[in-house]
C-alpha cells in the first residue's frame, strides 16, 4: 500500500471551502424559527425559499427567470435523472446520451431497461451529424445531454450545436432532459445559455444540483419543466418530499452567500485546473497518441491514453503509488474498455496535483509495450 493518496477519482467541490461553520450557524437559526414545521411532511415541490434560489441561479446563469411554480427540489439530481426516465419512457425504450456519460446516469438508465445510444463526441460535445444520423435509423424516448462541462469529458456544446440539437428533438418530436449539474463551476464568463432557456416551454427538463456548489452530502438538486413535462415527472415523485432540513438549512445559507460562495468554489477549483493542466503539459507533452481536454469549467479532465498501452497494468502500477482515477469504461454507454481515465481536481489538495500527475507519467511510461528491438 502506498502511504500517500494522490485522489483524483471523486467528482466533489473542493472540500476546503465547504462552509462547516456557516452552515452549523444557518442550522440554529432555521430549527429555532421553522422547527416545527419539521413535524409534518415537506412540500412536495420544494421549500420556496430554496426554489427561489435555483431560480435566481437559473436568471443569473441563463438570462431568463423561470416561475417558481415550474421549479421542483429533488433529492440530488440524480434523482432529476430518475423521474426524467420514469416519466419519459417505457421499459425498453431506447435514450439518445453523449458516448462518454456519467456512470450514475448509465445506472439509472440501466435501470430502468433503457437502451442506450452514445452519440460520438468530440472536443465540442456531441457531434450533431452523428445524432442526426442516429435520430434518422432510431426513435428514442428522449435526448439525454450534459451541454455545459460534460462529466467525464470536460466539453462544452458551442451555441450552434445547442441551436441544432434543439431542431432535431423538434423536427423528431422529441424531449430533452438537460443536465446542468456542473453549470455553476464556470471558469470563464458564461458564453452559453442552457438549452432549456432556448426552448420553447414543454420541450425540454432542466436538471440543476446543489452537490457542486455546496456538497453531494446534503442530496439537494432540482428541476425545472414546464407544463405538460412538469405534471408527467411530478406524477414519479412520490417519496413523500426532499428532505426538509436539509433545504432548510442550505436555503438560509444561500440566502445572503450564494454568489460569494460560488465565486469561491469556482475560483479554488479553476486554480486546481490550472495546475492540473500546467501538470499534464510538463509530464506528457510529445507522448504519442496521449491527448486531454482543457474544460472551461466543471471538475473534470478526459485523457486519452495510447491505444496499446496496458490500461490494467497501468491500473495496478498507479494503485501501487496511491493514485486513484476514474477508468474510461465507467462512463462508456456501452461498458467498452476505451482508451481513456478522468482525472478529477476538485477533491485533491492542490499540492498533491503535481506529484500526482508526476508519478502517473512514470506508470503511464511503465505500462507501455517494450519497444521492438
Ligand atoms: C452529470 C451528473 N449528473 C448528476 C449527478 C448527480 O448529482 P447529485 O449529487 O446532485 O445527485 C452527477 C454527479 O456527479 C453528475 O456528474
């Protein structure tokens, strides 16, 4: 076992912003005045103090203010994904998704006896030809996409991709459920509205978290759809509520820190990228059939590795140094073993990124084939 961890596997915030303190005090506060109201089942659609802030994140971010009454807190948007398949399809049913996508989304999907079809994407998100192609041989349930800071790669769909997207789940009378998880953590001014802020009402789920800007702990995230896809999905949630402390609490927190502590969250996170990429160019610049994304914003870098490097050998060897990643074949729609891992920067300690990506090249260098003689 190594003695030192190099953590580059969990998709989390940066730890050392998580606002302990705060969020104890905004706690005391809310149980002292709403405490009772703890005695009785949550509203089903959500706190409106906390809807009110994803609504002014959503106006922030996107330019136009969603009514309130279209807005819905979940429990995590994972559980946005869930309601979105059991509302949107039936067993069976196939869902259009990036080729790389997110393995909790893969899960649920799975789950739910959807078939998946990957869209190949490139440094731009999901190519349009290739979903156009797609959506001429199949007729999915709905069109699946991370737009902004996609999980595990890192892209971003540029303005025209998202205008194109939007004709074809028109023009094949399709909806889409957008999932903005990673929305919040820009590193560079928002170039692009969501999709859902292009579309007419009813044409496409916006799935928002708080796990991001706050902490996966507190299962907080929400959606946003208006008639009739706000009624189909609302119809799934029958879990008697979110949590009603849990968006007690975050409300009052947000209440008078939501920008500053966003600011914050995406300024530590930008400085780990920076380092991370900084990292990426001194060790692996030149080594033939490696390449990365340089992601705008989100927690994520996709590398590509060489075709014939040994990926489980280069597992073991990493492991062995106490390096951790994510494989590419968790995010492949198909649970191909391709020639990729996801190096996550939210999580590690900025000091340890160096050294990590140090050692990584020395495994990358040991679990390539032996040169012919
Ligand atoms: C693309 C994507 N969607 C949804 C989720 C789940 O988020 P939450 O913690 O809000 O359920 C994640 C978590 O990593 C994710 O990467």
């Amino acid at each position: 076992m190594a003695d030192r961890e190099f953590n580059f596997g969990p998709g989390n915030p940066d730890p050392g912003v998580f606002p302990t303190h705060e969020l104890g005090q905004a706690a005391q506060r809310v149980i002292a005045r709403l405490g009772p109201e703890l005695a009785h089942y949550p509203d089903q659609l959500g706190l409106p103090e906390l809807r009110a802030v994803a609504a002014e994140r959503f106006a922030r971010n996107h330019g136009v203010r969603p009514p309130l009454e279209d807005i819905v807190i979940t429990n995590g948007a994972m559980q946005g994904l869930i309601l979105s398949a059991q509302a949107l399809a039936q067993r069976g049913d196939s869902v259009v998704m990036e080729e790389f996508e997110y393995g909790g989304t893969i899960r649920v999907f799975k789950q739910y006896d959807l078939r998946l079809l990957g869209v190949p994407v490139d440094d731009d998100g999901m190519r349009m030809d290739a979903l156009a192609d797609i959506l001429e041989r199949e007729k999915p349930a709905f069109i699946y996409t991370t737009a902004s800071y996609q999980n595990p790669t890192g892209t971003t769909l540029p303005l025209e991709r998202r205008q194109q997207l939007l004709a074809l789940a028109r023009a094949h009378k399709l909806p889409i459920v957008e999932d903005d998880t990673y929305g919040d953590i820009s590193f560079v001014p928002l170039g692009q509205r969501a999709i859902y802020a292009m579309a007419e009402p009813g044409e496409v789920v916006y799935i928002g978290s708080f796990s991001k800007i706050l902490g996966p702990g507190l299962r907080l995230g929400f959606f946003l759809a208006a008639p009739p896809l706000h009624a189909q999905l609302m119809a799934w949630k029958i879990d008697g509520g979110t949590s009603a402390l849990s968006q007690m609490i975050a409300a009052e927190y947000f209440r008078d820190n939501l920008w500053e502590h966003v600011e914050e969250g995406r300024g530590s996170v930008k400085d780990k990228r920076n380092i991370l990429l900084d990292a990426l160019e001194a060790e692996f610049s030149g080594v033939e059939g490696m390449h990365w994304t340089r992601p705008d914003g989100g927690l994520f870098v996709w590398i590509k590795l060489p075709d014939t490097l040994d990926r489980t050998r280069l597992r073991e060897l990493a492991t062995a140094h106490g390096i951790m990643y994510a494989t590419g074949q968790a995010f492949h729609a198909l649970d191909q073993d391709v020639p990729y891992l996801r190096l996550a920067f939210g999580w590690i300690e900025r000091e340890d990124i160096p050294t990590g990506v140090r050692l990584l090249a020395q495994c990358v260098r040991e679990a390539m084939p032996a040169p012919v003689a």
